[in-house]
C-alpha cells in the first residue's frame, strides 16, 4: 500500500521536473496572468497528502481524484529547481488557465538574465493514458523548433507514462481539466 503512495508522489514530482526541464531549453512578452503564485513547503506538503488520501480513497472507491493547484506545483517545481546550479531558473510561476499550463520563468545563465515561457497541453488518450503538447516555447527572443518540441513532449509522456505504468499498471486516467487555477485528474482503477 505504502509504496503506491511513494510513487504516485514520485511520478508527479517527475511529472512537475520534466515540465520544468522542457521551459528550460534554448519570448516575445505574452499577456502573464497578473496574480502572483505564492510559493511555500506548505503547498508541496499539502499536495503529497492530498495524492496520499486520494490513493486511499481508490483502494476503497475504484475512482482516483487529485486536485493540483497553481500554488502546490509552483512550489514543488520551484524546490526542485534549487538544486540546479546552472543554469539557473528564478521567479518561476506555473499558472493553470484556460485548460493549459503555462509556464513563465527567468533564467540565469552566464551572467545572462533571460525571461522564458511555456504553454503545454495535457490531455488524456483516450485509452487510459495521456498526451503532452508543447503549444509554445521560447527563451529569450528565441522559439523552440518545431523538432525540439516534438522530442521534448516524448521525452515527457515517455518518462511519465514509464512512472505510472510501471507502478500503477491498474490506473486508467478518464480526464485531465485544467481551470480556475487548478487542474483535476480524474481516474479509475482498472
């Protein structure tokens, strides 16, 4: 039982990393939301416990239900961030709008200061799985080939779906919304 939990916080933080790692790579100014994310231990602490109880809950229920906000995933990622020495992401805020994720960040490499953005699509497959489109990314003046996109968004449902397949082979995602800050994963165990 215990080890569900672990890897289900696992493959979310993965799921969080990879997303940031995919805004990382070599930006006209889009309209960034105006509100600004809180980040906190707090938040990330919350989101393990609410991946926790949900876990439990499908044991008993057969249907999975995780809620992440604009806060927990801003934080995690931001944590997981930390360690990275170079280069550098700071101010990074992840805003879950208008079904998307979008990502805004700076990044600090050689005593370069550059602001970088990211839209993602997640959507589910209609077989229990999940799809990542990478709508938009730029660094600086400099957009994300078409090439480079295509690569990264495998790379990411390929690490992910390594995660939750490998562990929770039972898990069927039925839908992932993303609105009003949030974005809710819904599921059923197989």
């Amino acid at each position: 039982m215990h080890h569900h939990h672990d890897r289900m916080i696992k493959t979310l933080l993965i799921l969080c990393i990879l997303i940031s790692l995919a805004c990382r790579m070599p930006f006209v100014k889009n309209s960034k939301p105006s509100v600004t994310i809180p980040v906190s231990t707090e938040a990330v602490e919350k989101l393990k416990s609410n991946v926790e109880s949900a876990f439990e809950q499908s044991q008993k229920s057969g249907q999975v239900s995780i809620v992440i906000t604009e806060s927990q995933i801003t934080s995690l990622v931001t944590y997981e961030l930390q360690s990275s020495t170079e280069p550098q992401v700071s101010g990074l805020q992840i805003y879950l709008r208008d079904g998307q994720i979008q990502i805004y960040f700076t990044l600090l490499q050689n005593g370069l200061s550059l602001p970088g953005q990211c839209l993602v699509n997640v959507q589910t497959d209609g077989k229990g799985g999940f799809n990542i489109d990478i709508l938009s990314a730029k660094i600086g003046p400099l957009p994300l080939t078409n090439e480079m996109k295509k690569m990264l968004s495998e790379e990411i449902k390929k690490a992910i779906g390594n995660q939750i397949y490998t562990n929770y082979g039972n898990l069927y995602i039925d839908s992932i919304s993303i609105s009003d800050s949030e974005m809710l994963i819904l599921g059923h165990i197989q």
